[in-house]
C-alpha cells in the first residue's frame, strides 16, 4: 500500500506519517502542495492520498478535482486532513468524491476509523 | 499607552451656538441688523477657533501615533511595532515547529525502545509460565535463566533512556511559555493600534462637524473569504451555525449527504 501525505506543513506530514506507519502503513511520501503532488501521483502509483485543504500553491480541493478528472486517478481513494470546518467546504470536498474528512485537530483513533471505512467500502 | 484627550471642545461650541442662536433671533425681531452681524462674526471667530484647535488635536494625535508604533521609518521592515510584530510571530511559529520536531524526534526514538521492551517481556512471560507449568527441560531452563539476565540488564539502560527522552519532551514544552509572551505582546499592540484609529476617526468627527463636510457612505469592499482556498481553523466553532465545531459535526453532515 502506496500513500502519499500532502500538507504545507512538515509537522503535520510527520505526525500524519507516524499514525499511518503504527496503523502498519510504512511506504509513504510526502508532497506540500498540490502541484507537487499531482505529478507525483500521475507517475507514482499510489493507492492513497491524504490530502491537507489550506496550501499555497494547488489547495487540496483543487487536487482532489485533478485527481478525479484524470482517467487513471478518478478511482484513488483521497482523504481529506484539514483545519477547514466550514459546511459549505465539506459539501464542496463530498460533492468534489471525497472519500473521508478528517477535521484538525484530530485523533489517531479517529484517523484509524476513517480508513478503516474508506477501504472497507473500497473491498 | 497614553489615552488622547478626546474632551472636546465641541460642545461648549454647540452650547454656545444655541445660545447665540436665540439671541441671534432675539436681535432679528428687534430689527437690530448690526448686532446681528457682529453676532454671526462672533459666531464665526468661534467656530474657526475651534476647528484650529480641533486640527491641531488631530495633527497632534497622528504624529504621536505614528511616533507610538514608529511608523515614520521611511523604510519598510525598519523596525516599525508592525515589523516587531511581524518579527515575534515568526518567531512562534518557527519556536513551535522545533518543539513539535524535537518531540517528535524523541517520540520516534522511544518507540522501537517499548515495543522492544514490550516483546521482550511477553517472550520471557511465554517462557516463564511453560516453566510453571515445569513444561522446561534443563538447557531451556538455563536459555531462560541468561534471557531474564541480559533483559534485565537491557531493561535498565532502555528505561533510562526512555527517562531521558520523556524528559526531553516535557522540555520541549517550554515553548509555550515563549510564544505566549510573544503573542499577548502583539496582542497588546493590535489592540493599541485599534483604539488610537477609534480615536483618530472620532478627532475627525469633530473637524468634519465644525466644517460641515459630509462625506456620505465610505463604501469598504469587504473581502468574501474564498472557501477554495481555505480559511484556516475556525476559532468560534461552537458559536458559528455553518461551521462543524468537530468530527461528529462532520460525520453528520457527511451522512446526511448519504456518505
């Protein structure tokens, strides 16, 4: 299993991957914007994106609209990560093919159960 | 921070005014033109002096303003309260990536000494109770015997590190004291520069008063937030009706959706 953790910031990425590696995802990498992101994922692989909203640069809503507009990316399961609270903003990221939404801060055990969910509808 | 002086003058003029006003009347009805004149020059001199005054208040107050938060380096990034303001909350931002980097370092390297610690012992426990259970044949016995050995041993410099490194995390918080002190100093700042605008906008209240200008609606754009951008953390959640104030918010909002 292939995840890439995309946040501005390097705290959060570490902490994002220290979770995913005591939940027994060890092969992550990191990007901190969307446009390094997405060429990343269009020659990487991947078989998750976690994705921050807030990054200068490509915001993680517009990746999450690139992903799901590229023929071989519109089925990656993406988790949004994200201090973005607003209803309108979680309707905008569900309406977008979000997968699961994460609002920070949060816990490991929430962050568990969101994959968890996300793969177990995935099969 | 020195308070400006906001007694003005103004009312004592409008007092004044209202008087003479009547007077003024008084002198119309008596078909005394002259001194209605010299009334209304009178009236005139008052208002100029005031308005004198008033300007040079305002004059005064902006000058020490600019002077309070040393805005009149000619030069951005000069030293200006809004440069050290910059200046202080960079600070705390780069002062709590270290702390939550040294944390996490420690973190990291803590983890491999508990899970080792954690094995270790379930191995020994496994061994123990086959013993127990006099289930060991005397060469287990003895592996047994060397592996308590040099667990113990292990154990005791593995604690001591794991000390070390809990105790390096407790500091690492130390931050927070720092950082506070910083942000309650801008804070002050922030506040200050508000209440001197207030003040300046109600000096030129009075100004705009004596000389009668009107200056209708002053029409400030307001920026929308652009929610795909982002708006950062909701500091109000729990007040805000169209914020989630958590994850069950979230779950909520998410399913009436037919998540």
């Amino acid at each position: 299993m292939k995840i890439l953790v995309v946040d501005d910031f390097s705290t959060m990425r570490r902490i994002i991957k220290n979770l995913l590696r005591d939940l027994g995802f060890t092969n992550t990498s990191e990007a901190d914007d969307g446009n390094t992101a997405l060429p990343m994922l269009q020659s990487g692989n991947f078989d998750f994106l976690v994705t921050d909203w807030n990054m200068p640069g490509m915001t993680g809503i517009e990746l999450l609209k690139h992903v799901r507009e590229d023929e071989r990316l519109k089925d990656l399961p993406v988790l949004m990560v994200t201090a973005e609270a607003k209803r309108d903003q979680i309707v905008a990221a569900a309406q977008a093919g979000v997968n699961g939404y994460v609002i920070k801060p949060f816990t490991a055990a929430v962050l568990k159960e969101k994959i968890e969910k996300i793969f177990e509808r995935a099969g | 921070m020195t308070t400006l002086e906001l007694e003005s003058p103004g009312n004592e003029f409008e007092k004044l005014f209202s008087e003479k006003a009547k007077d003024l009347m008084a002198r119309l009805e008596k078909n005394d033109l002259a001194g209605a004149v010299g009334l209304i020059q009178e009236l005139q001199k008052v208002r100029d002096e005031n308005l004198y005054q008033e300007i040079g208040q305002l004059t005064r107050a902006l000058h020490e303003s600019i002077k309070k938060f040393k805005l009149d380096s000619s030069v951005q990034g000069a030293g200006s309260d809004i440069d050290e303001a910059n200046d202080g909350l960079a600070y705390v931002v780069d002062m709590t990536a270290k702390a939550a980097n040294k944390t996490m370092d420690k973190v990291e390297d803590s983890l491999p000494l508990s899970q080792g610690i954690a094995a270790e012992s379930n191995e020994i426990h496994q061994q123990w109770k086959r013993f127990l259970n006099k289930e060991l044949n005397p060469t287990e016995f003895r592996e047994l015997c060397k592996h308590i050995s040099t667990f113990l041993k292990s154990t005791e410099s593995n604690t001591q590190k794991l000390n070390q490194n809990l105790n390096d995390i407790l500091l690492a918080q130390d931050f927070q004291d720092l950082t506070g002190q910083v942000i309650q100093k801008v804070t002050t700042m922030v506040t200050d520069v508000e209440s001197r605008l207030v003040n300046l906008v109600s000096m030129a209240g009075h100004v705009d008063q004596l000389t009668g200008i009107q200056h209708g609606e002053i029409n400030v754009e307001h920026e929308e937030a652009d929610l795909n951008k982002g708006v950062g953390p909701q500091v109000h959640a729990d007040e805000e009706e169209d914020v989630a104030s958590n994850q069950d918010d979230v779950d909520d909002l998410l399913s009436s959706l037919g998540f």
